[in-house]
C-alpha cells in the first residue's frame, strides 16, 4: 500500500467518524414531539367551571 493510500483511507475514516458523532449529538439533542403535537398536548386547567353545569341543569328542565 502506498503512502497516499494509507493517508486517504485515515482522512476518510476521520470523516466517517465525525458524521457519525456528529449524528447521534443531533438525535440526542433533539426533541422528538413535533411542534404541533407538543402545543396540543399542554396541560390544561383541571379546575371545571360549575356555573356551566348549573346552567345545563336548567336547560334540561
């Protein structure tokens, strides 16, 4: 194996060793929920409006 070769073939695994650590940084820093799922599933209030039920409970009678 010539010289040149030996240096290609070490540039070249450099290179494949940096995308590789590369893509896993991006996939561990990154959020997996899309931005769209993530805004509907914020919590919501559990405290229920009881003037609603009344309110309903008058109408049905």
């Amino acid at each position: 194996m010539s010289k040149n070769f030996v240096t290609i073939l070490f540039l070249t695994l450099i290179t494949v060793l940096s995308w590789l650590g590369f893509q896993l940084f991006k996939i561990s820093s990154e959020s997996t929920i899309p931005k769209p799922t993530e805004k509907q599933i914020r919590p919501i209030n559990p405290e229920l409006d009881k003037s609603v039920f009344e309110d309903l409970k008058q109408s049905i009678r």
